[in-house]
C-alpha cells in the first residue's frame, strides 16, 4: 500500500496554487486597470468595431450589387409589359405611372412606383395578373427600394422622434419584408415594429435569401387574413374565428367569469377524428371556445372560401398567456403527459415567466380509481386555469366529463405543449413556421409515431375538404354522429 504525500509536499503543493492564483489576479488587475492595460483594451473596441462596420459596408454593398443586377434583369425581362402600357396610356390619355409617396431610408420620402390601373380591359389585365407592381423595379434599381426590407410605410405613418422607427429607417424598404411572411402564413403574432427590429440586427444577404425562399411557400398560402367572419364552419366543427391576441382576451374574460368554460385547439388530424369519433365531434360543438390551430386548417379555409385570421395554436399562445396571468394574478394547473414532463414545465414558467403561479401538477398515467383524487386534487389547489396535455381526443372528452367538479374557469387541451416546453421536443426554428413545414419538423423528430398523421391524414383531411367544397352535405356527416 502506497502511502500518501508527505506534509512537506502538500505544503510545498498549497504555496504553488497560491502563487499561481496571485499571479493570474495581478495579471487581470494590470490588464484592466494599468495604462498599458486600458490602452489595450481601448484599442480592441476600436479594433472590434472597426471590423464590424467593415464587415456591414461589404455587406450592404454585396447586398445593393445584388439589387441592382436583379432589378436591372427584371426590368428587361418585364419590357413586353412596360412597351404596351406605354401605348395605352397615350391612346388613353392618362399617366402611365402612379406616385404614392414613400418614406426610405433615414425617412427619406421618394415616389414609389405602380402602374396606372384605368377601367378598361388593359387596366383589368394589370390588376388582376398582379403586373400592376413592375415599375418598382425602377425604384429598386434607383437606390429607393431594395427586394428584401421591412415594410414600404407612407411618411405619416413614422414618427422620426421614435428611437424604434429610426433604427428600421437604417436599412432600405423591401418588397417582401419578414411582416408580410407572417401575415400570409397566419402567425404575426408580434407587433411590425419588433419583426423589423429583428431584420435589422440581422441584416445581410443570407437573411435576404433567407426570406426569399420563405417568400415562395408564402405566396402559396393566400392574402393574410383582414376581414372574415368571427365564425365559420368546416367539416361540421364550428371555429370561433379569432387571431391570437382575440384568443388570449377571451380567455382572460372567462377567467374573470362564475362558470366554467372549455377551449378546444383544432388542427387537421383532430378534425379527421372528429369525423370518425361522435363523442369527440359533439363535445367541438359543445365547447365555449374552439381555435383553429395549423396550416392545414388556414389551406383549408382558403379552400372553403372561409379565410381562417391567424393560427392559434398553444404552444405560441402559452407565453403570452402566462404574461397575462402574471398581470392579472391567476392561478394555473398542469396535467398530463409523462411523469416529471410537468414538473419540467413548472421549471421553465419559474424560470422565464416569475410570478406566475403553478398552484400544481400531476402527470397524465393514471386509472380510473386514482380519477377522483386527480380531479379532487385540481379542486383544492383553486386553480382557475387548467392545461391538460392527453393529446387529442381524450383530453377534451375528459374536461367536457369533469368540467364542473374541477372548479376552475378555463380548462383547455394543450396536446403536446407539455414535451415542447419541457425541453423533450425540440420546437421547429422560425423559418420552419414560417414557411408552413413545422408538421415536417415534427416528423423528423418523431417519424415512426408522426408518419401516419402527416403523410396519410393530411391527404384525408384535403380530400374531405374538398367533398365540402364541391357540395357534400355536411348534413349528411351530422346524421351519422347523432345518438341512436
């Protein structure tokens, strides 16, 4: 057996490390506060900010060579148009181009560009085949406009006094800003102004091309949604047709009410059970509340000619909700999935949203025996908020059973939020919702349970959409869930 260091050894180790630490401690002291030391540290910053605003102007400049070759390319291409429109215009006479004024960079304001649109049959061609927009290549090419930016505003519409509106007045107007993406894709839920904070920060070629290729899907989707309905119906579910910050206002009022309300989320796969699963269908009907959730069901909508406003989905909606119930004080439950995913959750609300207040949690594997005691347990805790993760249908079949004895205002089925905030699923990154292929994310990361739902249920759910749109009676559909 081996003995151990000497005394004179461990002395001799212990005064090593206190020197080494000494030495490290005078070496930070002078290289913070010496003349040597501050001079040093003055010229990195200078150094360090030097080779940002060279790496930015060899940005900027890539950026307008790539401007300027493209609009120069399209205004060539474009001169079949521009020729007879030049024609027109003196045949008619009427001016060939419009002027609206614009404000561009540094609130520089500029005439942006559109063809003039009369009420004859070539005006009618322009409108309706979208050319009307081609002399902004004009502006684009003179140093106005650029193809990728925020938002083109008239001047009235900036305040050159907001700190805010003249960091987005640094870069030049788009035409296509990361706005309009989430406006088309239903999921600008932030305000313009915080989606043009984040371009700018970001400004480059690579987000450009980044947004570009964002842009193409984004055109398939349809004009984002100003006017619908505040309800409509598609395959016999009723939708309360509201936008996100609509949603979370409904729902603060429920809390604040006596009775007990459901909120339901509807996607394309809850839809096609709702058409095999009676109970499920009538408990849609039934609840006070039903969102409609995913790209599926805005393609949908688009299909039925019954525009859906925004994708209101939980997982978008939890953070924002949770600010409300720090505001307003209430008290939230979490139930289901597996065991410790909730607790995971109550974590991740401590962490990032203090104060809000998780009067409790329980996960969702349990029998019929321990029922009670989970429902009697929710009872107890007050809570006025319930989220139940079982996944679709069982969680609402289970709050439409247990609604009234829980005791709480709002009781909503979440699926699978729990495993998304938890850090157990990863969420699709931004460009991913954006572009509407977060179901494609989600089946990457879980393709053997995923692949069904995706690649067979979507096509369902299309396929039953379009029997709604070419005159299936959704009467018929009724019939076959009412109660013999």
């Amino acid at each position: 057996m081996m003995a151990g260091p000497g005394l004179k050894e461990r002395m001799t180790t212990s005064t090593f490390d206190r020197n080494a630490m000494r030495q490290e401690v005078l070496e930070s002291l002078d290289r913070r506060f010496s003349t040597r030391g501050i001079l040093r540290m003055r010229l990195q910053r200078r150094l360090h900010r030097a080779l940002f605003w060279l790496e930015m102007r060899v940005l900027f400049t890539l950026k307008r060579v790539v401007d300027l070759g493209a609009s120069l390319f399209l205004i060539a291409l474009t001169l079949p148009v521009f020729v007879p429109a030049r024609i027109f215009s003196w045949m008619g006479r009427y001016p060939m181009l419009d002027r609206a004024r614009r404000a561009g960079r540094w609130l520089r304001v500029f005439d942006r560009l559109t063809f003039t649109c009369p009420d004859t049959l070539w005006g009618g061609f322009l409108r309706r085949s979208g050319l009307r927009i081609l002399p902004v290549f004009l502006n684009i090419l003179g140093g106005d406009m650029s193809f990728i930016g925020p938002r083109c505003c008239a001047p009235e519409e900036l305040d050159p006094a907001d700190r805010e509106v003249r960091r987005r007045s640094s870069v030049r107007p788009g035409l296509i800003c990361s706005w309009w993406i989430r406006n088309r894709s239903n999921i600008a839920y932030d305000t313009e102004f915080s989606v043009d904070r984040e371009y700018v920060d970001h400004a480059g070629l690579k987000t450009d091309i980044g947004i570009a290729l964002r842009a193409i899907p984004a055109v398939l989707y349809g004009q984002g949604v100003d006017v619908a309905p505040d309800r409509i119906r598609m395959l016999g579910i009723p939708i309360n047709n509201l936008t996100m910050d609509e949603a979370l206002d409904e729902v603060m009022r429920s809390l604040e009410g006596t009775e007990g309300r459901q909120v339901c989320f509807v996607n394309a796969d809850c839809a096609n059970i709702a058409y095999r699963n009676a109970d499920y269908w009538r408990r849609l009907n039934s609840a006070a509340v039903v969102l409609a959730d995913g790209i599926g069901m805005k393609l949908a909508g688009r299909m039925l000619k019954k525009n859906v406003r925004e994708n209101v989905n939980g997982t978008d909606m939890l953070p924002r909700l949770l600010d409300r119930l720090k505001r307003a004080g209430h008290r939230l439950y979490l139930l289901g999935a597996k065991p410790g995913v909730a607790e995971d959750v109550r974590q991740y609300i401590e962490e990032n949203h203090p104060g809000v207040t998780v009067c409790g949690t329980r996960h969702g594997y349990f029998n019929d025996e321990e029922e009670a005691e989970v429902v009697n347990g929710i009872r107890e805790a007050r809570a006025d908020l319930l989220l139940v993760a079982f996944g679709a249908p069982q969680q609402d079949l289970w709050i439409g059973q247990h609604l009234e004895a829980l005791g709480v205002k709002v009781a909503m089925g979440v699926g699978g939020l729990f495993d998304f905030y938890s850090g157990r699923i990863p969420r699709a990154p931004l460009w991913m919702r954006e572009a509407g292929f977060e179901w494609l994310y989600r089946f990457i990361c879980e393709p053997r349970r995923m692949w069904r739902r995706y690649f067979v249920g979507n096509f369902v759910f299309l396929w039953r959409v379009m029997l709604e749109k070419l005159g299936a009676k959704m009467d018929h559909f009724e019939r076959r869930r009412r109660p013999r």
